[in-house]
C-alpha cells in the first residue's frame, strides 16, 4: 500500500485514470490514499495492527470490487499487477487480523481459545 502512495498524492495518469474511470476523481484518489496511508502506519504499530488490517481490508475490497466491475483486471497495460498487488495485501491484511484477533478490544479475548 504504501508504495502507491506516492503515485495517488502526486497525481499520476495511472492514478488519474483509475479514479476518473470509477468516478471519484480527485476526492476519491486522495481519500483512499488518506485511508491506506493511516492503515499502513496502524499495521506497523503492534498495538494497532488489528486496526490497520481492517482498514487495509476495506480499502483493499473497494479497490478488488472496481477491477472486477469498472476498471478490468488489467488497467493502462499493467498486466493485471494493481489488481494482484489488491489480492495480495487484502489476504496479508485478512492473515495479520486473524494473528492479531486477540488485540481486538471487547471481543478479541472471544476470538482466541483459552488454555484449559
């Protein structure tokens, strides 16, 4: 996530494209850039992990569900790498949350299994 970063606050044509194509340019391209950026911070932070994979989840679903209707799996000749590099930070985030399940506040302590 963080390495689009760069390309989303800078306003590259790849960028440009994807978000004029699904219709939220420029809020979306910000925002969304705003939302990865704050998740990628919370998924280095131990404490927040389990924060930043929901978000990063999220964020990922929405980028996921725009190739599969809007944009194609392929997006200005890219081969479909956006869409995998999608694919693989939603199941890394899914993986980090699953590790994490026991921080999650209020419910965590349900979601891990207790030693008899």
């Amino acid at each position: 996530m963080l390495q689009t970063l760069f390309f989303k606050f800078t306003g590259a044509a790849e960028s440009i494209y994807i978000f004029e194509t699904v219709g939220l340019e420029p809020f979306g391209r910000y925002a969304s850039g705003v939302a990865e950026l704050i998740a990628s911070i919370l998924l280095l932070v131990p404490r927040t992990t389990w924060l930043g994979a929901i978000i990063a989840l999220g964020v990922m679903a929405g980028a996921i569900m725009s190739h599969l209707t809007v944009l194609g799996i392929e997006v200005m000749g890219d081969g479909g790498t956006l869409f995998i590099m999608g694919i693989v930070v939603f199941i890394s985030s899914a993986i980090l949350l699953w590790a994490n399940r026991g921080d999650i506040p209020v419910i965590g302590t349900r979601l891990v299994p207790q030693d008899s």
